[in-house]
C-alpha cells in the first residue's frame, strides 16, 4: 500500500470511487511545515504483458491557501498474513487491533471522517466494527456483498470518535472457487488484501499509520519487542551464524521434519526474543528474507525453521528382537527411518527362518 521512504497515503483512488472531499474542518497540511515532497503511485493489472495498452487516468488534488483548523491523516487496519486455498466458497480472515494497542498508539481523540473497505477481486464481503470500553459498538464499514470494482466509501457527519482502550476488528471473506492456487498477501490484483482505510484528524493523535496484525501478532508491539534485527539480518553476526548453524544442524530445509527439530524450534520460539511471542510469522521471518545479507541462506533458513509445521516428526524406532541367535543377548536397535526398521525386520525373519532349518 505504500512505498519505501513515503510515510504518508493523502489520497487515494481505485476503480468506481467519484473522489473524496475531506471533512470541512480538515485537511493534509502541505509545504514547509507539512508534507513537501508527494509520489504518484499507479497499479496496473496486464497479464497478457501487452505493450499496445495505454492508460490516461489520474488524480486532482484539491488545496487551498485558507488553512483549515486541523491537519488531516490516513490511517489502517486489518490483517496482513494471508492464505486463501482455492476452490472454496468461503474463507474468512479477522484481524482486531486491540484495546491494549489503542491505549498506546492513540495520543488523544481520534475523529474519523471516512472509511473504506479494501480487498481484491477475491473479496465477497467486509467489514470494520468498533467496539467501546462500555462495550458498546458501531459499525464503521458493513459490506454484505463487496465488489472490488465498486468499493463503497463510508462518510462520517458527524466524525466518529476513538479513544484509547477503545478496539477495532476487521473481517474479510473471500470466495475463491475461480482459483487453483492459494492467493496470499499481496499488492498484485491476483494477490489478497484485508483492510480498512481511514481518513482521520487530528493527525497527530495516532502515533503509527496503521494498527495491524501478522496472524494473531499485533504490529503494534513490533518496536518494543527488543529484537536486535541488524545483527540478526547480518549472517556474518557471530550470534546469529551460531543460531542459523544449530537450526541448519538439526532441521531441514529439503522436506521433512528430522528428529530432534520440532524440540529446538520449540526453544528458540520460546526464548529468542526475535522470535518469541509470535515475532516469527509476524515480523522475523519476512524480514530475514527481504534484507537478509544471503538471501537463499534466508529462505533455506526459514523453511529449515518451518519444516515440522505440517510434517510428522521422523521418530526414533526401537525394534526389538525377542528371538535372539545362539551367543546373542537380547537387544534394541534404534532406527531414525522406516527402511532401517524394514532392513532390520528382514534380518530377523532370515535369521528364525534359518534356526528352523
């Protein structure tokens, strides 16, 4: 949704919205005290990579010298880790931006002028509710039937109030019965978003531009986690090439899940504080694989760390012979796989056929 170095999103368009006019008394303050530089940035969707299209759209941006009474902000919401199987009819995905977060993130009242919905073309229905420290509620977007081509843009008169302590959960569901691939995250239409975007003022009364989550992860405890990612992104750190050793030593990344690496995991999940808490799906792993100094070792990384998520372990078998030879005492033979255990099993029924004769 944005781009590397620009903080701010002032104003926004997508196919089948007229345009937005701000809230009278607000505003995006530009020049010397405000934003002085803007970036125009375009998505376009050519799967068949044709060079004989051409596109003419584009925006106006309204300003006025007449300065308004407060400075205006974007703000966001919703779930940024996604995984949408084909062939379904309907798959949900939530993310709440929490009371905790709220009280941290919010620096006074926040009034909301506008929201908006966002997914992509997998989308089928949305929407954002607030609920208060009284528990009471308010739905700010509420979209039985989504279309991405038509979105509906939500006007508040008058603006909506938050507070810190106050929580906000946006659901998205998708149908994806034209698919044959998983769609994930992403700024490709054939990609997935689950967002909701606001216009909001004051604008310094939200510290960060969005409140979002990474599966159950809550960006909002991202810089207070403690997790040095400069060294862990450095694979020459000594700390991080002795982790990135251990896990290559016990976990694979070539499929499979090697005894011994469910348990490590399980420690490193539990006590680096660069992966604990949740800091792995949400931040850690993408990150290690974006400005990681190697990017293939970033991924074999990963993956090695991923590898006992959906496989069973490959135990350590005893089999144990109950017939022994002449001379023989009875013994366990530890196996690590299956065609060890068969190996020996033949060696067994060899070794009884030929005491029989």
């Amino acid at each position: 949704m944005g781009v590397k170095g620009c903080s701010s999103l002032i104003g926004l368009w997508t196919l089948g919205l007229p345009g937005e006019c701000v809230y009278k008394e607000a505003g995006f303050r530009l020049g010397q005290m405000g934003i002085k530089r803007g970036l125009l940035q375009f998505h376009w969707t050519n799967p068949e990579e044709r060079s004989d299209l051409w596109d003419a759209s584009g925006m106006t941006i309204y300003y006025t010298k007449k300065l308004r009474k407060y400075d205006a902000g974007t703000w966001m919401t919703g779930q940024e880790y996604l995984e949408i199987p084909p062939l379904t009819k309907n798959v949900v995905q939530q993310s709440t931006c929490s009371s905790r977060c709220t009280k941290k993130i919010f620096n006074g009242t926040v009034h909301l002028m506008t929201g908006l919905n966002h997914m992509h073309y997998l989308g089928v229905s949305g929407r954002v509710k607030l609920t208060r420290e009284d528990d009471s509620t308010q739905m700010l977007t509420d979209e039985p039937v989504y279309s991405y081509d038509t979105p509906v843009l939500n006007r508040y008169e008058p603006p909506v109030e938050l507070q810190g302590g106050d929580s906000i959960e946006t659901v998205c569901s998708y149908r994806s019965l034209s698919r044959k691939e998983t769609a994930v995250y992403g700024r490709g239409t054939y990609d997935e978003m689950c967002y909701g975007i606001f216009t909001y003022y004051p604008v310094e009364s939200i510290s960060t531009i969005n409140c979002v989550t990474r599966k159950e992860f809550e960006l909002c405890d991202y810089r207070e986690n403690g997790c040095d990612f400069k060294a862990l992104q450095n694979f020459t750190n000594p700390e991080t090439r002795q982790l990135i050793n251990r896990v290559f030593a016990t976990c694979t990344h070539a499929g499979g899940c090697l005894h011994g690496c469910r348990d490590l995991v399980k420690d490193i999940m539990t006590n680096h504080v660069c992966f604990k808490d949740g800091m792995a799906e949400g931040v850690t792993y993408r990150k290690l694989m974006e400005r990681g100094t190697d990017k293939l070792e970033a991924l074999q990384w990963v993956a090695a760390m991923k590898s006992c998520e959906c496989a069973k372990e490959n135990p350590i078998n005893y089999v144990e012979n109950n017939e022994p030879g002449p001379g023989q005492t009875d013994n366990i033979v530890p196996s690590s796989n299956t065609s060890q255990i068969a190996a020996y099993t033949v060696l067994v029924l060899i070794l009884s056929a030929l005491r029989l004769f």
